[in-house]
C-alpha cells in the first residue's frame, strides 16, 4: 500500500518512496513519500497561509473540531490499532487498549483545556489595568518518534491546533501508517485545509528541511538525544522556540519494605511491565533495577519466573505481551547489547537469544521478523556500557544496594534524568528520595501513569522543556501583556 503527504487539505505524492517493513514478517508492506525541501516547503506555505483565519476561530471552534477529531479515532479504533502494530510490531491488545485512546484522549483533554483557558488581570491604581493574552505563535514544526507513534505525534498536534497555531508535523519513516489515517479523520472531522500538515520522510531530509525552515517559528521534537542535539544546533541560531523530548535510562528501585503493600510476585509483575512493555521500546521503561540486598535472591528469582512466562510471539494474538523490535537496524543495536554481555561474562538470568518457535494463531511466518526475548543482565559494573547508554529494548539490568544514599548516588550516574520508580511502604523515604533523585518524574508504588495537566520531561540529556497543560499552553503561545487606562486624568 502506498500512502501519500497531507498538505493543504490535499494528497500528496512524491517522486521517491521508502519501504516501510512490517517487523512481525521482515516483508515491505507500505511505500512512504521521501519528502525534502520542496515538499516541507509546501506544507509550510499552507500551514502559514491558514494560520489567521485558525487562530481568529474562538476557543469553542477550535474545540469542537478537536473532540470531532477524536470521535473519528475511536470510530476507527480497530484499524488505528492494527496498522500501529503492523507499522511497529507492538500488540494490537496493547495499541487497543493503551495508544489508541490515549491519541484520541490527546484530542479532547486539549478541547477541554482551552474551553476553560482564563487568561488573568492585575490593578495598577484606580484608572488602570494589564491583563495577559495568550497568543499563537504561527507554524508548528513536529517531529515525532516511532516507538508510540501515534499517541505522541497527536500529544504534539492537539496542543499545537488547540491554541491556534497552524502546523507541518513529520512522523517516522518507520512508523507512518497512522499518522496516515489520522490525516483522514482530520479531513472528514472539517479541519480546515492547511491547519495540520503532515510530510512522510527520512529525518536528516524532511526532518532537517523542516527544523531549518525560516517560516517555523518553534519545533516540538521527540527522540533520541544525538538527534535532539543536532536539532538544538540548528535551531539556536535561528531563534527558534524548542521543545525536546530525550532518551531515558531509568532506575527502577525496590525497597524490602514494599512487601509490607505487595506480593513478591505482585512486586515482580509490576517491575516487569514496567521493563519489557512494548518490547521495552518506551522512553520511560525502567532498564535499570535497583533491589534492597537484604531482599535482593527472593525479588530476583521471582522477577525471573516473571519474565520467563512473558508471552513473545504474533501481536495479533491477544496472548501476546511482546512483539518484534520496530526494524532490523534496531534489532542488531539491542543484539549488540546482549553480545557485550556475554563477551563481557556478565550474567544472564533470562532470555539474552532470539526465539526460535514463536506461536501465531494467524499461520503467519515469523521466521523473518525482529524477535528477541526479555533480558535480564545481573550485577553489572556501573562503569558498563549496559548501565550507561541507551538500550532501548528489552534488555534491563538488575543490582543489589544497602543503602538509601547508596541507591540514590547509582541512580543519578547517569547523564539521563527522564523518569525513575520508587517501591516503598515508607511515605518519608518515598518523599525525601523523590526530592534527590534527578529525574523530571517519579513515580511511587507504580509506573506510567499519566496526569495530563502535569509536566512531562526530562532533565540532563533527556530533555529541554516540559509537556502537559499549562506547560503546552506556555510553548504553544507567547504571552503579551496590555496596560490598560481609563478616564481622563484629574487636574
């Protein structure tokens, strides 16, 4: 199937396309434009030309067409979640459940932010005022990543369109499918043409054409810090207003007295969803687990018959806790993880192969696809590339610690500071340890879960800026103050 650029309301088509390859069969299954400057050129111009008559709309307008927007992802919820895991390889019962609704949640939290938006008045004196009006800034550049493709490209449009700017938005080139679709729903919801634009493409082509565009005033990016950081390169001489969304290498932590709320195997299940779900390709995934000593071989063997029972197979079958990896080219950088452990005589408690006999319910052929099981890595030096560096997959390591302090210095010796997950039944040390650790959120006796009016983002190499609310409101507009005075002045 070939799909085709959105720009000004129109389909698109380009002279070259990518092959986009299903990672459950190893087979192209989808041809993806190979846009460049002219086209991210295009979509600028109509973004630009759209913008006054979006952002006169009122509030209420706006709105309207965003909750439309996410009625037609939940009509379409069963074709939203099979082409996310065709395009990404995670379980359409996970795509189902979690992506999808959140996508179309995207849409309607922001309607319902800007129908209650209050903007806020200060008195100087008697005859006079300032008040804050909150206004767009123009067009949008968004670039999304392809591990929860379109729950974080409609995270960056919701907001982008909810404020009234105009916008060019460029998914993965691995993971376009549903961007795709979500042009459609736009189309039939009566977005005007031009408001959102969606160019397909490489990120050093379109990507760069976009970042570099003297017409996109702000770029809101997600992905891997080498690619953020060439972005902030190119955008800070331009004065461009930046969003960054980073890597993560997250500590999960495990103090013996979470027994005193949970199982060990209930403790287990939640450390393990938190490591291994879609297949550990989330940002926020805890790959570093940190486990009391005293509480260390009882934790270990549990979190191992945990793992072991993961289902990897088809993730058209509803028994299935992981898919494949998203490309080859990702499956040889999580590969490599897994062969430097073992050169390295590190020890695998788990996993460390690729599966051989993978169930599908289907009768699909899986012999070709990116497949690799759960793995677990135990007492690795922190001086290690596995406790340092970005694995991205389903690999997690796993250490003992004595101590609050000695925890919290392994915890923060990483140059990543996205998330971490504190298991504990002491409010006090679950308190004073979410005070030290360097992380833009910790989470206490869970994981993943999302509030958003919060912020979202991370510190050190993981980020600049934050998402959410308030924290969206303040990236997508600028604030102009207006001093107001009245009646003439007394003589």
């Amino acid at each position: 199937m070939r799909i085709s650029n959105f720009i000004g309301g129109e389909w698109a088509s380009t002279a070259e396309y990518i092959s986009s390859v299903n990672p459950s069969t190893g087979e192209p299954y989808l041809e993806v434009p190979r846009s460049g400057e002219n086209e991210v050129a295009a979509a600028v111009q109509a973004a630009k030309s759209a913008f006054p008559a979006w952002r006169s709309l009122r509030a209420e307008e706006r709105a309207d067409i965003l909750d439309r927007i996410a009625d037609g992802i939940d009509a379409r919820l069963s074709e939203f979640a099979q082409m996310e895991s065709d395009d990404q390889g995670k379980p359409v019962s996970l795509a189902t459940s979690l992506d999808i609704p959140r996508a179309a949640l995207n849409f309607r939290f922001f309607a319902g932010a800007i129908r209650h938006e209050l903007s806020h008045a200060a008195p100087i004196d008697a005859r006079t005022f300032s008040y804050v009006r909150r206004e767009p800034i123009g067009v949008a550049g968004l670039i999304s990543p392809w591990n929860l493709p379109l729950y974080l490209l409609t995270w960056k449009i919701a907001p982008a369109l909810a404020y009234g700017n105009t916008c060019v938005a460029k998914p993965s080139e691995w993971t376009s499918g549903t961007a795709w679709l979500l042009a459609k729903v736009m189309k039939e919801a009566g977005l005007p043409a031009g408001v959102c634009n969606l160019v397909f493409g490489y990120g050093h082509e379109a990507g760069q054409a976009l970042v570099e565009h003297e017409d996109v005033p702000l770029i809101s990016f997600t992905g891997g810090t080498v690619t953020g950081r060439k972005i902030a390169e190119t955008a800070a001489p331009r004065l461009k207003k930046l969003s960054l969304e980073l890597g993560g290498k997250n500590p999960t932590i495990v103090f013996k007295d979470a027994l005193e709320m949970f199982s060990v195997q209930e403790l287990a299940k939640n450390v393990a969803r938190s490591a291994f779900l879609n297949q550990g390709e989330i940002c926020l995934c805890g790959s570093r687990l940190y486990v009391e000593e005293t509480f260390y071989d009882e934790f270990s063997e549990a979190l191992v018959r945990e793992v072991k029972a993961l289902t990897v197979g088809d993730p058209r079958d509803a028994s299935s806790f992981m898919g494949p990896l998203v490309s080859s080219e990702h499956l040889a950088k999580v590969s490599s993880y897994i062969q430097h452990a073992k050169d390295t005589g590190l020890k695998i408690l788990c996993g460390g192969e690729r599966p051989t006999a993978l169930p599908s319910s289907t009768g699909r052929d899986l012999s070709k696809g990116y497949f690799v099981q759960p793995t677990i890595v135990a007492d690795v030096p922190e001086s290690s590339r596995l406790q340092k560096e970005e694995v991205f997959g389903p690999v997690v390591t796993l250490s003992r610690f004595k101590s609050e302090d000695e925890v919290v210095a392994l915890a923060n010796s990483t140059r990543y500071g996205l998330s971490a997950s504190l298991w504990t039944n002491s409010l006090s040390r679950a308190h004073g340890m979410a005070a030290r650790l360097e992380a833009g959120t910790v989470w206490i006796n869970g994981w993943m879960i999302r509030d958003l009016r919060m912020p979202f983002g991370g510190v050190k190499d993981s980020g600049l800026g934050r998402e959410g609310q308030m924290d969206s409101l303040h990236f997508f507009t600028e604030p102009k103050t207006v001093c107001v005075r009245f009646g003439r002045q007394e003589k």
